[in-house]
C-alpha cells in the first residue's frame, strides 16, 4: 500500500471508518447473536487495517515511475492469502474426513461437529483457497495480456480484503451455527451483501483495465475470467435473495419455496462449479500452460468455441443433481441431455491443453511445474466425462447420495483446480518477485507426488465405496425386502474413510510444502537482472507495427 498516494490513504481511512461504524451498528442491533458477533469482528478486521494506514498517513507521496511498472503488489497479497486459505480449508477437510471414520474427534463440542466443520471446509476450499487464486491471476494475467497497469491503485486492495472479509464472516458463521443451508452458499444475508459489493468493484476494475489495454486484442483467458466475474454475481444474487428475520439477526429465510427452491439453489450450485471452478481456472490454464511450455495454444480458435461451448451448455444442466425428485421430468431430462452435450466443449478445452504439450513432453519428464499443469488438464477432461456420465438417469440412480458424488467432486476440486493453482503459482511466484527460479525445484517435485498420491487414494476410495453403497442399498431378497440395513453400508465403508483421510492428509502435506518453498522463494531466492515486464507506452504503441 506504499504506492498510494495520500489522497487514496485518505479514501481508504473513510472507507474503513465506515465499514467500522457498520460494526458497531451490527453488534449493537445483533448484542449476543451471531450478528452481534460478527459485527464485532467487521470492527477489528477495519480497525486493524485502518490503524495499518494510519502509518503511512504521514509517508512520502509515491514517485511517479511507478506507473511504469504492473502494480503487483495486491497480487503478492493474494498468493500469500491463498496459501493460508489453502492450508486452513484442506485441515478442516482431513478432519472432517477424520470424523467419518473416528466421530469422538469432535471432542463433543458443537462447533467442531461434522456439521459445522464441513461447511468451514468446502467454502475455505472453495472461496479462500479457489477465490484468492483466480483473483491474484486475475490481476496478473489482465495486466500483462493488455500490457497495461491496473486501472487503479485502491480498488485492488478493497477487492482483496473486502473478499477475504466475506469469506471470514462466512466461516466463523458455520462455527456458530450461522447456515442458510444452501450448498456452496451458506453465508447469511448480510455477508452476501457485502459479497455483492466487493463483486460490483471488481467487475469494475477488471473492465476498466481491459478498456485500457494496449493490445487491441482481448486474449481469451480474459474471456474466461470475465465470464467467471459475471455470471457468478448473478448466480449469487438470484440465489441468496432472501428476507432477514430482523436486522438484529443472522436468520433469514430464502424467497424461494419448494422445488423451485431446489431448482435455483441447483441452478447456481452446478454453475458455481462451472463458472467459479471451471471458466476461471481455464483462463489460469490459457496463459500459464503456453507460459511455462513455451508453445502456443494449440488451438486459439477451438479455445473460443470452447468458451461459448460452456457458457451456453452449462447453464442448463444443475437440474441433473434432482433426478428421481419432485422437479418436473421435462426439467430433468432438459439437464440430463444439456449434461451430455457439454462434454464436447469440455473435452475441446482438455484436449487443446495437452495438444499444446506436442513438442514440450520432454520439457514435462523435467519441470514439475509443467507437470503440474499437465496433470491438472488430465483430471479437468475426467471430471468432466464423469459428470456428463453421471448426470444420466440410470448411472445417477446408483451414484446419488454416495460417496462417488463425493469422489467425482473432489477429482475435479484437487485434480483439477487445486493443481492448476499450484502450476500457476510456481510460475507466477519467479515472476512478479523478480527471481531466477523457486527456492526449491526438489520441493516443488515432493509437492507434486504427494498431491498426485493424495487426489489417487481419495478418489479411488471414494468410487469405490459409492459404487459399494449404491449397490447396497438397492439389494434386494427374494421376498423383495432390502438384505442390507443403512448400519450395514456404513461399517463396509470404514475402510474406505480411513483411506480418503489418508489421501486429504497428503495433499494437506504437498500445500504445505508448496507454503513453505513460495516462503523461502521470496525471502532467499536470487533475484533476477533487469526484466523487460512492463506495460506498454504510449510511445511505444505508436512505433509499433499494425495487424
């Protein structure tokens, strides 16, 4: 925050003592509910920030050079809030894991139960981890593909802390019990407001960067990244609409009713994978595969039509996770065929990822990073078949409620998302603090085993006790009664469990390495000489050759 001028510390301080005063407000109206508490902690989160700018009130104004440069300093803060996010969400995925094969690790406590902690998981995973990931490459892939700085210097930083604000205000919510019960969308009303604001400045300051781009073309991962920016804002409002009890309270109660209440909460959960954990996460693959091969894009326009391919199948296929349900059989069946239909678009990008290694195979057997991503591309183009498999109706009639939900999810949440962040990571991390190369290249190899062991155990385990589940539960004797009870589908998957916590716990270890080598890759690693990464003059556009 060194680089903001004293006008822009002043903005920031009144922006902070606003959001300080919404606090007080918060815990006054909420005193001992969970609303109280929480506006406890939007007092110290803005307080603590604010005091952090109140030092450098009185500091020298920021040399005009800077704006030669990319600002990438809200980037470092976003790769250092990503790996703190990673290494808490997949903790509370190993012990939630943990539970299912031990319960008394939940000590008999009520925040610590399956119940809680599960929820703490999948959106410090999905939201700190998954979030601050696409918005650090955001930022460092819309600077350097418009070779243009960031439109502004403050809007960075409220994106950054105003988005990890949310995402403590949700988790320390599921301790306290705070849930809308909605999957991937258990944050109360007031924490998806504040979301919707911090949203609205960062679709402005992605577009205003782009409308300031030096290049006259937009490159696609820019695509995926904006589609990724727009469509989960509607999905998130749409969904969360809903009435507070009081505005003293958590408690709210959704507008929707019934099964259109299912069918929207499918609606944005499906295309919360899709739009949060797929479009963003290609728009990482576009720059960073081509980066880190050395090769072009085997294919610019196949990556297009793979972007409108998703944008338009996917919207219409969350009705696949309410087969056999109250939804209408129309509904259903519209989801099932769209489910199917997406696996062209989906395997086109795949499979130009790893066209795009022709030539580089050699680079793959020797880089780690690369193998990373690689590796990423394989599990996207699994996950993706997967899906599209078990969205029709018959195969989800023995995979529904079992743990090959489970293990289909996390092929595409670890295989998939967590190791094309790191691929990004390894790559981006050299870059943005000018060194040769990671502290460790040994270290980033361990990573990858061990995050290749872990995603291995845990799917494989996973598939195999919901096919075992599945086949349980619909077993039936002569006389047509079930031949085995609920109790019984549970003891035949403890082994199962035990091996899926396995699994979590060595990809748990690979994050950690990971923290660590980015740690000392920042603090020792030997920097570089001078670097040609700067965005583009206008006096040099002028001079440069026309398309």
């Amino acid at each position: 925050m060194g680089q903001l001028t004293s006008a822009e510390r002043g903005f920031a301080a009144a922006i902070l003592i606003a959001l300080m005063v919404v606090g007080v407000a918060m815990a006054a109206a909420g005193r001992f509910d969970p609303f109280g508490i929480h506006g406890v902690i939007v007092f110290v989160y803005c307080g603590a920030l604010f005091c952090y700018i109140l030092t450098l009130a009185f500091g020298e104004e920021p040399d005009a050079s800077r704006f030669s440069s990319y600002y990438d300093d809200p980037i470092k803060v976003g790769v250092a809030l990503t790996l703190a996010w990673a290494i808490f969400g997949m903790f509370f995925g190993v012990w939630a894991a943990a539970q299912l094969a031990w319960p008394s690790l939940n000590f008999d406590t009520a925040w610590s139960s399956f119940g809680r902690i599960r929820p703490a998981h999948t959106t410090g995973v999905i939201f700190g981890f998954g979030g601050n990931a696409l918005i650090a490459t955001s930022f460092h892939v819309v600077q350097r593909t418009s070779r243009a700085r960031l439109a502004d210097q403050l809007s960075p930083w409220f994106v950054i802390f105003g988005y990890n604000l949310f995402c403590l205000i949700a988790v320390s919510g599921y301790f306290m019990g705070v849930t809308q019960s909605k999957e991937y969308a258990e944050a109360e009303w007031y924490a998806d407001i504040w979301l919707v604001i911090v949203w609205i400045a960062y679709f402005a300051l992605f577009v205003r960067t782009l409308a300031r781009r030096k290049e006259p073309h937009i490159y696609v991962a820019n695509w995926y990244y904006l589609a990724f920016i727009i469509v989960v804002a509607i999905l998130h409002i749409v969904n969360n609409l809903a009435v507070p009890v009081s505005f003293g309270q958590a408690k709210s109660y959704t507008v929707w009713a019934g099964v259109q209440d299912a069918m929207v909460q499918w609606w944005y959960g499906h295309n919360a994978v899709a739009f949060f954990l797929t479009a963003g996460f290609l728009g990482m693959l576009y720059y960073y595969l081509p980066i880190r091969a050395e090769r072009p894009i085997f294919s610019y326009r196949l990556s297009i039509l793979s972007f409108w391919g998703i944008t338009f199948f996917y919207m219409w296929a969350g009705s696949h996770h309410l087969h056999y349900t109250a939804l209408p059989i129309w509904v259903q069946n519209l989801g099932m065929t769209f489910s199917v239909m997406l696996l062209v678009p989906s395997w086109a990008s795949a499979g130009n990822a790893l066209l795009t290694l022709n030539g580089a195979w050699h680079r793959v057997r020797d880089d780690a990073t690369l193998r990373f991503i690689m590796m990423a591309a394989f599990f996207y183009g699994l996950s993706t078949f997967e899906g599209s498999f078990m969205a029709i109706r018959p195969v989800n009639s023995l995979s529904h409620y079992t743990d090959w939900t489970v293990g289909h999810v996390h092929a595409g949440a670890l295989g998939w998302v967590a190791m094309i962040t790191f691929g990004a990571f390894y790559t981006l991390v050299p870059s943005i603090w000018k060194r040769e190369r990671m502290y460790s290249s040994a270290l980033v190899e361990v990573h990858f085993w061990l995050a290749l062991a872990g995603t291995l155990i845990y799917v494989f385990a996973m598939w195999n006790s919901g096919i075992i589940q599945g086949l349980m539960w619909r077993t039936y004797s002569a006389d047509n009664t079930l031949v085995y009870s609920f109790v019984d589908s549970l003891l035949a998957m403890y082994p199962y469990y035990i091996a899926r916590a396995f699994g979590g716990l060595l990809f748990l270890l690979g994050a950690i390495v990971a923290s660590f080598n980015i740690w000392m890759t920042v603090r020792t690693a030997p920097a570089v000489g001078a670097v040609h990464d700067t965005p583009l003059t206008s006096g040099l556009l002028e001079n440069a050759p026309a398309e």
